[in-house]
C-alpha cells in the first residue's frame, strides 16, 4: 500500500510541474537554513563528550556573595587544595591559572601559545591522550612544561621532544589565542615533560602548553598577578575542577562551596564571593558570565535560533499548505472516486500525507545542495574565526536531517489531507460547487499579517545596519589612521633603537610610541583628584604616549604644549572632556595645573601641559570619556610609523628589516592601524549578511504564501468572476474586486511593522554612541519593496482569473 501511496504521489508530483516546483523550492530554502541552524546547535551541544567521568566533573564558578548574579568561570586558587583536604566527597581536584602563554624557543625555532599552570590533578580529572610522557609525574616539579603535539611538530618535528630544554618568553597570550599581550617576561628555561594528543571531540578548555602550578613562586617579579599560597581575593585569573566519588551529588558539593564561601568571606566588608558547582555538561552552551575559557554561543542565542527555526519552518509548512488548499479544489472529484471505490478517511489521509512527504523528501536534496553554500559563507564570517563551528556531515546529523524533513512533510501535509479526508464524497458530486475547504480566512489573514509584518521589519533592519556599517567605516575618530602602521615592542627598550634607525627611512615621515592602539577597545583606568578640590576622586582612562604619536596621530593641542621629547612621568596632556570632568577652569587655565593620579597603590603629582581636542580613542560604539596621556617610556608597548603610501608593501618591508637589525632578540610583529578599527565594521558585516538572508528567506515565504492565497482565492470565485463578466464587468474592475482585500492585509501590516521596525533598531542603536538615524529613507526603501513585490504577485494572479472565458467558467455547474 505504501509503494502504491509513494507511485501515485510521485506521478502526482511531475503532473503538476509549477506546483510541484513551487513548494519544492519554498520548502527547501528554508529547509537548508533550518539545517545549518541544526549543525550550529549540533555542534554546541557537542563539547565535552569524550570524557569517560563527565557525570561527575564539575568546575567552581564565582558569583557575587550570597547572589546568583555576577557570574564568572574563574574562581580562587587555593579552593582546589581546600576542597580535596577538607571533604571526603572529593575524589580529585585541580586548580589553574591562565597567567602565561608566549614564544617556546628551542635552538632557533620557536612555537607561539596560550596555555594554564596546572597541577598533574587535572589529568585525573578530565581525559586526555598522551603522545609523550607519564601523566602521573608530568607537572610535579617546578619549570616543568607538558606542549601540544602542534607545538612540539614545529619545535622538534621528528625527534622526541621528553627531556628537551626550551626558554619561555612569556608575552601575555591567552589560551585562546583571541587575546594577544605586547609585554614579554622571559620566564626562564622549562623542561619537556609530555605531549598531549589532539583531543577527540570539542573542548571547552583548549590550550597548546601547562605548565607546573609549582612554577608560579618561582617565576620573576611581577611576572604573574598572583603567587600568594593563600590568595582568596583573586577569584579571576584561576580555575578549579572537581570530581566527585562515586554516588555524590551535586548538591553535596554545592554544600561544600557555601561552607567554604562562608567561612573565607563571611566577616569581610569587601570582595566578597560565592562559589558555584556547574557540571562540565553544562559548560557549553551556557549563558552571558565572565572569564570563559572558550569562545561559544550563549544559550539564550542557541534558543533564539531554535525558534527561529522552527518559525522560518512553521512560514514554509503554511505555504505548502495555502498551495495544497488550493490545488486540492482541482481533486475533490480524484477523492470522491476513491471514496465511492471504498477508500476510508484513513486512506485518503495517508494518500495526501504521503504526497506532503515526498515532496518534503524532494525539498531535502534541494536543502542539502544549498547548505553547502551556506557552510562556506557561514565559515567565512568573521565570529566563525572565534567559534570554529564545525560543519562535518556526521551519520547522526544525516538522520537527524532526514528526521527534520519527514517531520517537516508531515506537519505541512496535515491540514489539506485531515480536511480532504474529511469531505462528503455525496457532496463532491452533487454540490461541487458548495466545497469549502475553509469557511474561515481570519487565521490565515491573521497568519499573513504577520509574515508581511516580520518581512517588512527585517527589510527595514538590513538597511539601517548597512547604512550603521557604512557610518563606521567612514567614521570620524579626530585622528589619522591612515598609512600608519603598528608594530607591537614586546619590550618598552626597543623603541628607542627601531624609532632612531627609521630616521635615514625616506619613506617614514614621523615615528610615535603609545601604550596601547587608540580605539581598538582597549583603555586603563585610574583615579585623578584636582587639589583645589580634594575630596573628590574622578574616575579617567589613560594610556601612555611619547611627543612623536601626537605629530603621527595628528592630534590638535588647543592649547599649552606637546610632551617633552625626552619623556616624563609628572607631565600629561588632557583631552577637553577631561578638562571639564576634572573642573579645571578654562582650557587657558588649565595649562601648568598639578592633578594627583593614582598610580598603583601610590598617589603621584602631575603637571598639565597640553590639551587636546576630543578624539575617538575608545572603540566607536562609546561615547566620548575623559582621557589623560601620560609620558612614560617605560610603558610604551606599540610604536606607531608614518609611511608614504606610494608603496607601502616596499616599506613595510624595509621596517621589518630595520627590525631585525636593531631588536634580533624579538619578533617584527605589524598591522595597519586602518585595518585594526575595522574589527567592528566587519561583525556588522558579518550581521548584516545574517539578517539579509533571514530578510530575503521572510519575503519569498511571504510571497509564496501569498501567491497559495491567491491562486486560492481565484479558483474559489472563478464563477462568480464568470458571471460579473457576463453581466458587463470589466477586467479592471474583476482586478480590484480580488486585490482589494489582499491590499488592505498588506497596510494592516505595514501599519503594524513601521512602528516595530522603529522600536526593535533604535534598541540595538543605542549601543553606539555615534549612530545613523530611523529617518524615512530607510522605513521607504522596506515598505515599497515589500508592496512592489506584493502587488505584483496579487495583480499577476487577479489578472490571470479576469481574463478567463466566462463560458469555460460557467459551462459546468
């Protein structure tokens, strides 16, 4: 019976050619993006599968003191050892910190990562495979170094890398190589003791080297933030891992924590915590906290994903359903037959359901072939750089595609089969023309409504975020950033050879050094109180800055004087926001003004020589903040060169060699400083892309629904157009009798959309201080093109039923 259900189905299927290719290719464009949003979630619920004890490893997170709020990874170092002494309900734990990543140097290779000090705990904790090395005594001693098998390829290629010495030069890279340091701290030699693997599966914990946690205390002066055997105040630099015995719970460990939590900050005014036990099940995804060892998409996204996908679905199975309805006014006599032949209503069901099936089934091969475009622009967008999302066609998510679209065709298929299942085969024959499928279009108006609604909104949301891009591109910062290249110093010394030997360049006008990239989003912070009034502390950022970064910046000094050549730490310059914030009178009056910073722990005089007119020195979303530049040599981490833009890979070249004369001991590490202000313009690239194609899947299930709706309408009336006809009505007005009410449903949803639209992008604007404005160039452009392509599928379809003969309308009753 079923391969008599798939035959008539498929023979079915080529009859009605335009039919059969409509809802095809509706189902399958919105099918292909429903699977990569499954691929997308596949792969962030499949982190951490491969460790044989995930049901009882649980890592400590940090909340705000007896709240559930403030949430971060990271917790404080010495909890790992409290808990394993203190409670028997501890099998194992291990603690880490994130304080070292840099250059392995080995003879004259040298491999680059991010990575933990660890104790050997962590690999009785979670699973890994060891290419080289005993995991029982890898990280006991001190200086001891276990390296991924990455890293050890490139230092030692085929030889065994168990007992090599290799120097560290620490330069503050994060484990996952997002974040990249300037300073270098040489943390003297390490020993080889292990090799790790890759690991198996997703991991949220990826790194390329650990280092003995016994390290740490041996390491130089301030090469990390905390060495105190006791230091409970730093719950963001570290991180802990548990494993439960056997048959212990979570709550029994959460116990645990609050025990501790109590006794540690109980009676402190200040810095004060909590601990929280998550389960590594839980790790990814997981929502909005802080210090997170890996990049992944927050939960709450993973869910908006989901329902756009099953709403993008939900769009496409009632246009397949507004098509069926339709067509399945031209079978009322097929379904008669059957049912006077002795077909039941079960029979009929299966037929139609069948049918919605196979065309499901065909629309998938269609989805499929459009996904792999799909994959290639998803992997190209710049967050995917971050998220590494995996796009392999496992056998699992085969099945689960194949699952997705026979549940797709059944509930597509579920309406038009229970209704046709459902009619009077007496009625079929004797009061053809009393069928009605629907006696009620309210839902479906209501359901067309809000396509139109979404459509429009999402049209007027492309434009305003290209029209946002465009703004950013073409921002304003107060400063030249153009043909201005930054090369990163490593140690604050090298400046004053690389910046002297440029001097005989031809081709590099001016050379500055700063301690950080003027709007690239990052900026320090202190407090600065005013002597005339000393009570008050405000809160600035800061950065340090030589006199040659304000000739290669181009900053405009209102008024006093540039930074001595020479550099000084009791002189600044102050931008006209901090003039006002700090109340220093006039921009005149400021000039010569003792400010006193705090700097570190110590409060240091200051003299005020210069101010600067206002520059974007934070990223372009901020709004503008105070800022005071400080002048000490010591702190500069970037030096900043002018070149002619005649030819500027001929000169960067020459700067790369300049480099290596001057500095052989570091790396010629550069970037153009254009180029690095551009991070945000690409991510609203990289949305705009999102929200277009979501925008142009919305229309064309719009307008598919809205083509089904109005086929529909013309084969439900098509002798009442006959008979208007006969009795004198002109095409014209056959055309606005059927368009008229579709036309209305489209300005109940403009009506509805324009006011949305406005709401939904001035909250997302807001986040930019310097932003386009909602005018009605951008709310124009989306209505008209939603009732341009509208109208013409309404008066396409109305004109098609006007220009029927009447007699062929009429000629049957």
């Amino acid at each position: 019976m079923l391969k008599n259900y798939i035959l008539i189905a498929w023979r079915n299927l080529l009859r009605n050619k335009s039919f059969s290719l409509i809802n095809i290719l509706g189902l399958a464009v919105s099918m292909s993006v429903c699977l990569l949003i499954i691929m997308v979630l596949v792969d962030q619920y499949s982190y951490d599968t491969y460790h044989s004890k995930k049901d009882r490893i649980y890592r400590v997170h940090t909340t705000r003191y007896q709240e559930n709020n403030g949430e971060t990874a990271s917790s404080a170092l010495p909890l790992a050892e409290r808990l394993r002494a203190d409670y028997p309900i501890i099998e194992e734990s291990a603690a880490l910190n994130k304080e070292i990543g840099g250059d392995v140097i080995y003879e004259d290779k040298f491999a680059t990562g991010g990575g933990y000090f660890a104790d050997g705990n962590l690999f009785k904790i979670l699973d890994f495979s060891w290419k080289e090395g005993d995991p029982n005594t890898a990280l006991q001693e001190p200086y001891s170094l276990v390296i991924s098998s990455e890293m050890a390829e490139i230092l030692f290629k085929d030889e065994s890398a168990l007992g090599k010495t290799v120097a560290f030069h620490d330069k503050d890279i994060k484990p996952m190589d997002i974040e990249e340091g300037n300073i270098e701290t040489d943390f003297g030699y390490f020993t080889i003791t292990g090799v790790l693997n890759p690991t198996p599966g997703k991991t949220h914990l990826p790194f390329k080297l650990l280092a003995s946690l016994s390290t740490i205390k041996s390491l130089p002066e301030g090469a990390v933030f905390s060495k105190k055997d006791e230091d409970w105040d730093d719950v963001w630099t570290n991180y802990t891992y548990v494993l439960l015995k056997e048959g212990q719970q979570k709550a029994s460990l959460q116990s645990a924590l609050d025990e501790i939590s109590e006794r540690i900050y109980g009676q402190k005014y200040e810095g004060k915590h909590s601990f929280k036990a998550v389960s590594i099940r839980d790790i990814t995804p997981i929502g909005f906290i802080g210090n997170t060892t890996h990049v992944s998409i927050p939960k709450v996204v993973l869910l908006i994903l989901g329902i756009l996908c099953l709403i993008v679905m939900f769009s496409a199975c009632l246009n397949y359903t507004n098509m069926s309805v339709a067509r399945s006014l031209t079978r009322v006599k097929e379904v008669g037959i059957r049912k006077v032949s002795g077909a039941n209503r079960k029979q009929i069901f299966a037929q139609f359901i069948t049918e919605a099936v196979v065309i499901s089934l065909c629309s998938l091969l269609f989805a499929f072939a459009i996904l792999q475009v799909l994959q290639v622009g998803f992997e190209n967008l710049t967050f995917n750089q971050y998220l590494k999302i995996s796009f392999q066609q496992s056998l699992p998510a085969m099945l689960l595609f194949l699952i997705f679209s026979l549940l797709v065709g059944f509930v597509a298929g579920l309406l038009p089969a229970t209704y046709v299942a459902k009619l009077n085969p007496i009625n079929l024959f004797n009061r053809l023309s009393g069928v009605k499928l629907f006696k009620s279009m309210g839902i479906r108006n209501a359901l067309m409504v809000v396509q139109f609604t979404i459509s429009l909104i999402f049209i007027i949301s492309v434009v305003l975020i290209q029209s946002q891009a465009r703004h950013i591109l073409n921002f304003d910062f107060g400063f030249d950033k153009e043909n201005i290249v930054t090369v990163k110093l490593f140690d604050a010394d090298n400046y004053d050879r690389f910046a002297q030997a440029l001097s005989s360049n031809p081709n590099v006008s001016s050379v500055g050094g700063s301690s950080l990239i003027p709007a690239a989003g990052w900026n320090f912070g202190t407090e600065v109180v005013n002597p005339e009034n000393p009570t008050d502390s405000v809160s600035t950022n800061f950065f340090d800055i030589n006199s040659g970064a304000v000739e290669t910046l181009g900053l405009e000094i209102i008024a006093g004087k540039n930074l001595p050549f020479e550099g000084s730490e009791n002189q600044v310059l102050i931008n006209e926001t901090a003039l006002r914030n700090f109340n220093l009178g006039s921009v005149e009056e400021a000039i010569g003004k003792q400010i006193v910073i705090l700097d570190g722990e110590n409060f240091q005089n200051a003299e005020v020589t210069g101010v600067v007119k206002d520059f974007q020195f934070l990223s372009p979303d901020r709004p503008m903040e105070s800022l005071l530049m400080r002048n000490r040599n010591s702190a500069l981490g970037f030096a900043m060169v002018k070149i002619s833009g005649t030819n500027p890979s001929k000169t960067v070249a020459s700067l790369e060699n300049t480099w290596k004369e001057v500095n052989p001991n570091s790396k010629f590490s550069y970037k153009y400083l254009d180029q690095e202000l551009l991070f945000i313009h690409e991510v609203l690239g990289d949305v705009m892309s999102v929200i277009g194609l979501i925008s142009f899947l919305a229309i064309f299930v719009s307008c598919l629904g809205l083509l089904g709706m109005a086929t529909y309408t013309a084969q439900t009336r098509v002798k009442e157009i006959g008979i208007r006809k006969t009795l004198g009505s002109s095409i014209p007005q056959i055309i606005v009798l059927l368009s008229k009410g579709f036309v209305t449903l489209l300005l109940v949803a403009t009506l509805i959309a324009v006011p949305a639209a406005y709401f939904i992008n001035n909250l997302w604007l807001e986040f930019f201080a310097s932003r386009v404005n909602i005018g009605v160039v951008p709310i124009g452009i989306g209505v008209g093109s939603i009732l341009i392509i509208s109208l013409g599928i309404i008066f396409s379809q109305a004109y098609r039923a006007a220009i029927v003969n009447p007699i062929e309308s009429l000629k049957n009753e």
